[in-house]
C-alpha cells in the first residue's frame, strides 16, 4: 500500500497473545525494510537509500517506552503555564500496539513552490517513518504482525492517513524548517518597536503612536529543528499534531534557526506617516509644504515667520551634533531619517517576532505539542503536503476561523495570541492569579540531540494582583536564561546562556478613573516610559476616554546585552566603599530608588512629582537601611518623618502643605501613602526590617548572577545558580513598591554605566549608556463598543 516492506517473517514473532509480548519484538538492524521506488508527495521528492533499518514494538503496558511520545500515559499539567495535552494513544487493557519503525537516510528535492514558501529539508541522517496497529490485546502476536505486514502505511501518503483506524496512528521526523502564521496587534508590536526610533529624537522626548485597537498585522514565523509530525483518526478526518523531538536523532547541533518576516511587506509601512510624525513633532504634510514652497539654497534663519518656527522646530528634533542651515541640508537630514525609521521600525517588529517565537518554542517541552488541530477530510487532503512539509500557515489560518477544531497551538488552546509583553508573543497564558494570590512558575526545558549535547530553556514568572493607592493592579517580573543553540560541551554552563529581565504593570478591562491613570501615568515616568515634562500632555489626552472600559500596560524590559554589563556594575557597588556612612554605593541607589517609588497622593503637592518624592523620602529610607536589623516599632518611623521632613524641605523649598501631619501621626495602623506606612504594607509589622533584607537580598541575586556569567565563573546549569539567583532576585518584585523600585534602579544604574565597544553590538550601542538599550513602553488600549466606536491604543516612549 505504502510501497514499504517490512521482512520480520515468522518464527522470528513469537505465537503468543499481544499481552503477553515483549516489547522488542524484532530489534534494530534485525528487521530488512526498505522502499520500492521515489516518493513524492505534491512537489516534494524523497529518495530514501538501501540502508534502512527497522524495528519492530510491542505496546501494551502503561509502563513502556515510546521513543516517538505517541504511546504513553498521561503528563502531569503544571496548571495555567501550559497547555498538557495526554499521549495519543494509551494502554487501555483492551487494546494492544504493534510499531514498525523504519529508519532511512536520502535525499529531498523540493519544487519551486515549497522553496519560495522557505520549506527546508536535511536528510544526510535521514527520516523516521513510524506506522502503529492497534489489535486487541489476546491476538496472537505472529498473526497481528503477518496482517500488518500487508498493509503497513506511511505518513507522506494522505490516503494512508485518511484510511487509519480507532487507535491506529502514522509519524514522520526529520530536521528541517517549520513555519506558521503569527498574528500580533500593531500596539504589541510598536510596544517593543517605538523604542528603536528614539535614539532619533533629543533625550527625554516622549514618542507616541495611535492606533486602532482592532489593529493587527500578520508575520511569517519559522523555526529550524527536529520536528515530529503524528497523524491519528478524528472522526472521518484526521487528527494533525506536531512535536519537537526530545533527542534530534536526525538533526545536528546547530543554532535555532528562527526567522520572521511580515506576511504582507506592504503592511510593514501601514503606520510609517503616523511614526514619522512622532519623530518630527508636527504633521508631515506641512513639513512636505515647506520643502516645496523654498528653495533649497533658503537660509532657515531668513524664512518668513508663517514658516520659520516649523522648520526651527524641525532642525532642533532631528539636526542630532551640527546646523541644519538651510532648506535643503535640513530636507537631506529629514529624508535621511524618515528612511532610518523605516529601516528600525521593521528590524525592530522582525526582531520582536523573532525573539518572542524562539521563546515561545525553548520553553515547550519536547514531550508537548506544538499544533493540535482535527481536521475534516477535505481539509487534510488539502493541508497534507504542507504539512509534511511543516508549512503549517494554511492550517493555522484555518484553525483561527474554526477554533473548535484546534486542540492546542504552542502553550496555548488557541492561535489567537493574548497580550504580548517582554520576550513573549503573548502566547504564553502566565494566568494572573485574581484575588491577591501571589503566583510564581518556574520552568526548565531540556532538549538534547543524538550526540547528547543539550539545548536548555529556563525561566522564573512571578505575578501578583493586589491593591495599590486608588484601584487593582497586576504585575509580573519574567526572568529568562536560554541556550540559543545546542551547547559546545555536553553539559552547557551558565555563561552558554542569554539573559533577560522584563516588569510589567497595569490592569485588564475595568473603567478608567483619573486616579488610577495619575497613578499609571506616574508609574511610566519614574521608568522613562513618558518624559516628566510630557506627563501632563498624556494625561490630558488619555482623561478625554475617562470612564470608558480600559486595559493599560507598563513594560521594562533589559535583553542580554544590557542586562550583563548591569549585573557586573551592581555587583562592583556591592560592597564599595560607602558614599555614605553605613551605606555602600548600591544602598544609596537603593535609598534614591525607594523614594522616588513611594506613592504619588494627590492632596499633597509634594508627592506628585517622582523628584520631589525623592528628594523628600531618600533620606528617610537611608534612616530605615542604616537601622540594619531594627527593633523599631511604626509609630517610630512616623516620629521620624514627622521630625525630619520639614527639615529636608526647608533645605530644599518644598511646600509639605500639611503633609507633615499625616507623615507624623502616631497610630498604630498609619496611612497607606506615608512612609511608616509603606514600610509596614510591604513588610512585616513584627519585623520592620523585612524591606530592607528584601533590597539586600536582590542586590545578592545579581551578584549571583554576575558571578555565574563572569569568564572563569562559568558553572554547568545543573549547579543551579539560575534558578537561585531568581530565588534571590523575585523578593523585591513581590509587591508594587519593589517594582517600581526596582526599575527605578536599574534605569539609575544604566543611566551610568556603558556598553563595551563590542564589535558584536549593533554599532548605534558600543560605547554609548545602557539605558538607551532598555525598552521601556506604555500601552493604553480602549477597545471601543464595536459599532461606531473601534476603540484607540496609544502607545508610549521615551528617548533616553
């Protein structure tokens, strides 16, 4: 049927019930199996040598081994954080399997068509056809397998596929390329783009893009690895799934091969007027009338006054170290770069696609699925090519219009993607726990190919909902650590490993109020997200939608490039030598960090602004850090404030307009915004140093880290000390003042340390401040009622 033939002939099968059967029934190298001619399945040609080999399996307990994952019993679901889905096919007491295992190396020719779509083949070690029978259990093993060797199918043939029974299954692997569909929302993607245009624009220059909310653009996205793909019975139809393989029998040790592009290349220039806009500071078709209204010998100092602001105005956003003197060295410089945001807006959007799926598919487990769908016959028939060629974008699209066929897609039980933020696609469900529930998940993900070389994915989420000042929030911190290829050693180290660090702040579907977007607002100042003097510019336009149902996300973020040479300047302040009396260089960051985060309370002028703030309350955390392991009660640190506080503003001229007051009540349950206040609700009231060992135990955590990572510091992953720099590191994201500490921190941390002049570093970086390399975004969506409302996303950067 197949044009396989598979010799395991008779005595060498013992006559003996299935139940009974051991599970080698034929060993490898022992059976001869081959195949009779070409294969071609619609432009792809697979020539397979004379060398194949086989094997023959028995499956009928709960406990046997199946090196294709289609035999087994149930996985344990780690909850929300995946999608488990059970083996395929499980002993059951009534049914018994025989698998034939055919091993073969060759060729694969592939057609213009497949070439142009990216589809890739390697088969120098050749492919893997497995072909499963069910048979009931007391069958005489001799007599399943002299029926089977009739009939024995392969995966590359649909109507092998179609003609499957209850419980049989086909599966097919080799390395090679597989692509899919991605559809992300343009606000998700300008969240991580925005930020490549901003080193065009003078520092602190808040840059903004409005988008629809329904807004979405569609990506190619491909993976080079070792895949697996496994067809079983849906009915009349057939069950599609696809695997990663957990040992690349059939592949080599090189590097994950992702690749992203967009669907529609002209999609990439949809929003290119509304960013060039952003990056002029004024409307483009003006800029385009001044050009053709002067001559371009036109002295810009001798323009009319109807023209000269603007172009005044336009020299000084973009004119960068020298004079834009004239029209035309000032047209020259636009359209150099107009040219330069094209060019960083899509690298940056490829890049997010790029980065996100290879975290995506690190951190799914080589005994998961990447795509579960049912297919009707009709479809299959259509799909099937593509799908042995791991082309799965038509299903993919397919499944997004009939969700109720698709079992699982990635870590997910959909392909429509969920809010994407940091590293992920938004992909990954991480679950925010409702109720206060703090929530943390930690994955490790292993894969290893033939020669035993490792690829290892890890990663620590903590999220937490809670209450803060004025409404709910939800936070997460995502620590990743990843391998981008197999390891060079056996055992890889941590140096083999890519870092990253991202925070996100904000709330899901609930009515905007004025105090929780000043709270919001607030929040993306002290992380550079909106420069302090645009934050009254934001909130006026975001307040105009007041009351109207909202989601609204904040979002740091530090890649490996930057995130390395921090750790390294925060662990050479450690134990420096104190710039204070009892403080080292790290704790009076710590101090400034803490208070620029304390809570903005708005009846107080001297709490709405991140500046003041500090100005105010670092002092008084210096006090708290100083005090080491206290025995102070709350009513202490409020005689504190009460005492110091209108010293420090005097000193400074600062207007506490009765604050004083509130800062020096003696009670034992102080108020939520005043300093005792916060040391008591992100603490322990029965040990008041519990904020304070928080901050040192995160200060260890990258010190930890710096260390693993350091030349001549490198340890094999298995030592954990990722996963104990991240036990260390996630106390002080536990609660809202941590994180807004926290990024507080390490935006002043990298606001003074550099990156080296690496030649591998893109070359607008060598050299200059980390913080031009942290992406720090906010997102406000209003997703509008649907009719004539389509609901508005802006979304938010500042230039370092």
């Amino acid at each position: 049927m197949s044009g396989f033939s598979f010799a395991a002939t008779p005595p060498a099968i013992p006559d003996k019930p299935l139940k009974d059967a051991p599970p080698e029934l034929v060993k490898e190298d022992a059976a001869n199996a081959k195949y009779e001619g070409e294969m071609e399945v619609s432009g792809i040609k697979f020539s397979l040598n004379a060398e194949a080999v086989g094997r023959l399996e028995a499956l009928n307990d709960k406990d046997d081994k199946d090196a294709e994952g289609v035999f087994g019993e149930p996985r344990k679901d780690d909850g929300d954080f995946t999608v488990m889905l059970d083996p395929l096919l499980r002993a059951d007491g009534v049914r018994a399997w025989l698998k034939y295992r055919f091993k073969a190396g060759g060729k694969v020719t592939v057609g213009a068509e497949w070439s142009a779509l990216g589809v890739e083949f390697n088969a120098e070690k050749g492919f893997i056809f497995a072909d499963y029978h069910a048979h009931p259990i007391t069958t005489s093993a001799r007599d399943a397998v002299l029926s089977d060797l009739t009939r024995l199918r392969l995966a590359t043939r649909a109507d092998d596929a179609l003609a499957l029974g209850e419980g049989d299954a086909l599966t097919f692997q080799t390395y090679g390329r597989l692509s899919a569909g991605v559809t992300l929302s343009w606000s998700d993607v300008f969240t991580s783009a925005l930020g490549s245009i901003a080193p065009l624009v003078p520092s602190g220059t808040t840059l903004s893009v409005k988008v629809s909310a329904s807004a979405s653009v569609e990506f190619k996205a491909s993976v080079t690895d070792n895949f697996r793909v496994v067809f079983t019975r849906a009915g009349a139809g057939v069950r599609v799934s696809v695997l990663k393989s957990k040992t690349n029998e059939v592949g080599f040790k090189a590097s994950l091969g992702v690749k992203a592009e967009f669907a529609n290349p002209k999609d990439a220039e949809k929003y290119l007027n509304e960013l060039f806009e952003t990056v002029a500071g004024g409307p483009v078709g003006k800029i385009n009338d001044l050009f053709a209204k002067f001559s371009g010998e036109t002295l810009i100092e001798q323009l009319p006054e109807s023209a000269r602001p603007l172009a005044t105005a336009l020299a000084e956003r973009i004119g960068g170290a020298g004079p834009l003197a004239t029209v035309a060295a000032l047209k020259e410089k636009w359209e150099a770069v107009k040219k330069k945001v094209e060019e960083n807006i899509k690298k940056a959007a490829k890049t997010k696609v790029e980065a996100g799926f290879a975290y995506e598919y690190l951190r799914i487990s080589a005994e998961d699925t990447l795509l579960d769908v049912d297919l009707p016959a009709e479809e299959f028939r259509e799909f099937h090519a593509g799908i042995v060629a791991r082309h799965l974008t038509p299903v993919t699209d397919w499944a997004r219009e009939n969700q109720g066929a698709l079992r699982k897609y990635l870590r997910q039980k959909g392909v429509k993607r969920a809010h994407a933020w940091g590293f992920t696609l938004g992909i990954s469900p991480w679950g925010i726990e409702i109720g206060g529930k703090d929530k943390m998940e930690r994955t490790l993900v292993v894969q290893e190919n033939i020669d035993g070389f490792q690829r290892v994915a890890y990663n620590g989420v903590r999220s937490y909902e809670a209450k803060w000042t004025f409404g709910d929030y939800k936070w997460a911190a995502d620590f990743k650590a990843q391998t981008p290829g197999f390891s060079t050693n056996k055992l890889p180290t941590t140096c083999d490993f890519e870092y990253g660090l991202s925070f996100n702040w904000g709330w899901d579907d609930k009515s905007l109020n004025t105090d929780e977007l000043r709270d919001l607002i607030d929040h993306a100042v002290i992380w550079r997200a909106v420069s302090a003097g645009d934050a009254g510019d934001v909130f006026q336009k975001i307040s105009a939608r007041a009351g109207q149902t909202a989601e609204a996300s904040l979002e740091l973020t530090i890649d490996d490039a930057a995130l390395r040479p921090l750790v390294r300047a925060a662990a050479a302040g450690f134990d420096a030598s104190p710039t204070k009396p009892g403080l080292t260089k790290n704790d009076v960051l710590g101090t400034y960090a803490l208070g620029t985060a304390m809570p903005v309370w708005e009846p107080y002028a001297a709490r709405r602004k991140a500046n003041d703030r500090r100005t105010l309350y670092a002092p008084l955390w210096e006090i708290y850090f100083k005090d080491g392991d206290n025995k102070r009660s709350p009513q202490d640190y409020a005689k504190t404030a009460g005492k110091r506080l209108p010293e420090i503003a005097a000193e400074n001229q600062i207007d506490l307009q009765g604050l004083v007051g509130r800062e020096g009540q003696q009670v034992s349950n102080p108020a939520l915004q005043t300093f005792a206040g916060q040391i008591v609700m992100n603490g322990d009231i029965d040990n008041m140093d519990s904020v304070h060992r928080n901050w040192r135990k995160f200060l260890t955590g990258l010190r930890r880290l710096d260390a693993a990572t350091r030349p001549g510091g490198c340890v094999p992953y298995t030592s954990n000390a990722v996963s104990d720099a991240f036990e260390l590191l996630k106390g002080f994201w536990s609660q809202v003042l941590f994180l807004r500490a926290a990024g507080v921190y390490l935006l002043g941390l990298a606001s003074v340390t550099r990156f080296p002049d690496d030649p591998k570093l893109p070359e607008e970086l060598r050299n200059q401040l980390l913080v031009k390399g942290i992406k720090r975004t906010l997102k406000v969506k209003f997703p509008g009622d649907g009719e004539e409302d389509k609901g508005e996303t802006f979304v938010y950067t500042a230039s370092a």
